[in-house]
C-alpha cells in the first residue's frame, strides 16, 4: 500500500489502523527544512519506502478537465470535511465549514512540488533517509537511466492519470521503454490506467514488477466504503486468474513478455 501524502489520514494513523507502516507518497514541500521535517516523521512512522512522485513539478496543462469541471457554482464544503475532532478543538458545529485539512502538512508551510527540483533534489533526499527511494512519473528511457545512476531504488511509470499533461503516451506504451532502459536493476512498477485484470497481466508481462490501482478503489469506497473497495481487489485478483488460466501461465513468473503482441 502507497499512502498519499494528501491524504486526510496521518501515516501514524494508517500504520497503527494497517497493522504495518505503509509506503510513503512523497509531494516535496517547497522549503527545504520542511522536506526534512516531513521526511523524518514518515522514517519515524516505520515507512520503509518513500515514494516522490515528479511528475507534477512543472505544474499542469489539462484543459479538458477544466472544461468538465462542475458547472454548479453553490459552496459544497459542507460535504467534504474532517468531522470533529476534539484533540484539535473543534465543535461539531464547526466541522461543517472546516476545509479538508492534510494532517502530513501540519506545522509546515504546506505548498509542495519545488518547480526547481533536479537530480541534485534528489541526491539530497537519498542522503536524507535511510528509507529507500523510489521515483513515481518516470515515463522514459533517458530519465530511468539517469535515475539508476543516481541511486533510485524503484520506478513507478505514471502520468498522474493524465492528469498532468493531457498528451503525453498511455503509460502502457512507456513501461517497455523504461524497463528496457533499467535492465533489471530496479524494480519498476506502472500505475494509470488499470481497471481490468488482464491490464495487470499486460503490464506484467511487459515487464512490471506490479501495478498501482488508482480510480477503481475510489470508485468502489465512494458507493460501497471498505466494502466496495474490497469487491473492486476482489474482481480484479479474479480477472486477473482467469487470464492467467486462458494463458496458459498458473504461476505469475511464468508471465513473460513472450505473451503479449503490440498490434
């Protein structure tokens, strides 16, 4: 499991709820000092993996979701708040007009996404941590190269859903490039674009260690809760075997690139 650093949940909260600290998501605080702060909460929370997703850094250019953004102009606060909470000195009636807080940026100034990262951005947040770091946006060969010189410990191919750039290549057509260009080195990972088992098996066999699983859950929380987000695992783990069986590959190692064909 990946917690969002955005998350209305602290890590400390979801690891003692989780049973286990989980991975880390990392949105890079603009001050420095703030980076280290940050840092050093998810390394105390037990996380053995941080996870700074970059692909974000430039900012974005998605004008076809601001065109099917709502058009109802009414204030919806009111249905997107904490609830009241006692250890911060909250009311129950002024839970209704609290804004969603990010309890991970608390105490810090919370902007993030440093426009001006670089390689030596990153160098700095290896010295950090004795967690391992990973990359998340990384959709190219040159840059996965560059990221396993420089130390990475893992790769997530992804384009924030496409909601970076609207015309940048699906991440399915990345992941083959990227793993060519790691050779092994590091595990890579894809995420985007995953709402059927046999996309799981695809990336698998184009050379993905595993899949990230974004939209079904939230899908499957927002009508079921905990219910729907376990039926939505659910479905996809049982997509995922019975393409495995019409394969003819029963164990996951066996899933080779082998047994895909671009068209």
């Amino acid at each position: 499991m990946i917690l969002s650093n955005v998350s209305t949940y602290s890590v400390e909260d979801v690891a003692k709820t989780l049973g286990t600290p989980p991975w880390q998501q990392l949105y890079m605080p603009l001050k420095w000092d703030d980076t280290e702060k940050m840092v050093k909460r998810i390394e105390d929370a037990g996380c053995p993996v941080l996870v700074w997703t970059v692909d974000l850094l430039a900012g974005r250019n998605t004008p076809t979701m601001t065109r099917f953004a709502r058009q109802d102009t009414r204030n919806c606060g009111a249905c997107h708040t904490t609830g009241a909470d006692a250890s911060r000195g909250e009311s129950a009636a002024a839970a209704a007009v609290l804004p969603i807080f990010r309890p991970m940026y608390d105490g810090l100034e919370g902007r993030y996404n440093p426009p001006d990262a670089t390689w030596a951005t990153f160098d700095r947040l290896k010295k950090l941590t004795r967690m391992k770091v990973m990359l998340k946006g990384i959709d190219g060969g040159e840059d996965a190269q560059l990221a396993v010189q420089h130390g990475v410990d893992g790769l997530i191919v992804s384009n924030h859903g496409g909601r970076a750039l609207e015309t940048l290549r699906p991440t399915i057509d990345c992941l083959p490039e990227v793993v060519d260009a790691v050779r092994g080195r590091v595990p890579v990972f894809l995420d985007g674009g995953v709402r059927h088992g046999a996309d799981i098996y695809k990336a698998l066999a184009s050379g993905a260690r595993g899949v990230g699983i974004g939209r079904p859950y939230i899908w499957g929380l927002s009508a079921f809760g905990q219910a729907g987000v376990e039926r939505v695992l659910e479905i996809l783990r049982a997509e995922l075997t019975l393409t495995m069986k019409q394969m003819g590959t029963p164990a996951i190692k066996d899933i080779t690139a082998a047994r895909v064909v671009r068209a």
